[in-house]
C-alpha cells in the first residue's frame, strides 16, 4: 500500500524556514507529487507541485518563498519555506499519484496525515 508520512512541521517566528519531508512508500516520488495546506476556518489549497514531466509549480504569491524539491534516492519529497508568515500557518498535506477530476481540476490519490506549520 502507498504511505506518505510528513515531517518536519513546527513553530516558528515570523521570518523563520522550515523543510518540511514527506517519506513515500509504495509510490516512486520520481510521478507527480504536491503539498497541500489548510488553515483553520479555510479551504484547503494547493501550494506547490511537481507535475508528472517534473517541472515544479508554485501558488504566484509563494514563489520565490518556496521551494519544492525530491530527492529519488531517499523517495522524499521536501517543501523548503523561507520568510514565513502568520498567514502560512496550516496543516500541510503531502499529496501523490495525480489524476484530473470530472471538473477538470488535478486530484490526488494518496495523502500523508499531515505536519502542523504554525508561524508567530
């Protein structure tokens, strides 16, 4: 069975970083993959991606914040987040084997029970 398992949450101070992993087992993260985060009283939103050709993809406003990374040998996926903000906080979800939804949205197959972010 596919398994996600995010890591590397925790709270920081407005301005702080932090890597957050995601560990995969089943599924090579070498496909697409994503990270997803939801904050309290709001919609969950897709933050950055790796489409299936492995070009990542950002939300405008976190690019140059955010970096999307993998790692093929270790089958990790990371998210580097720089200059947080209070806004940032949010449980973030790692996301895995995308398809496109009858709305024609990309969906996602598997998700990690997610990593808490929560910026000060």
């Amino acid at each position: 069975d596919v398994q996600l398992v995010e890591s590397g949450g925790g709270s920081v101070q407005a301005g702080g970083s932090l890597r957050l992993s995601c560990a995969a087992s089943g599924y090579s993260v070498n496909n697409c993959m994503s990270w997803f985060r939801q904050a309290p009283g709001k919609e969950r939103e897709e933050v950055a991606a790796f489409f299936s050709d492995g070009r990542p993809t950002y939300v405008d406003s976190m690019e140059g914040r955010f970096t999307i990374s993998k790692d093929n040998a270790k089958n990790t996926l990371y998210l580097q987040m720089y200059s947080l903000k209070p806004e940032d906080t949010a449980m973030y979800y790692c996301a895995a084997d995308c398809f496109i939804s009858g709305e024609g949205d990309y969906e996602y197959k598997y998700w990690g029970q997610g990593t808490q972010v929560t910026v000060s």
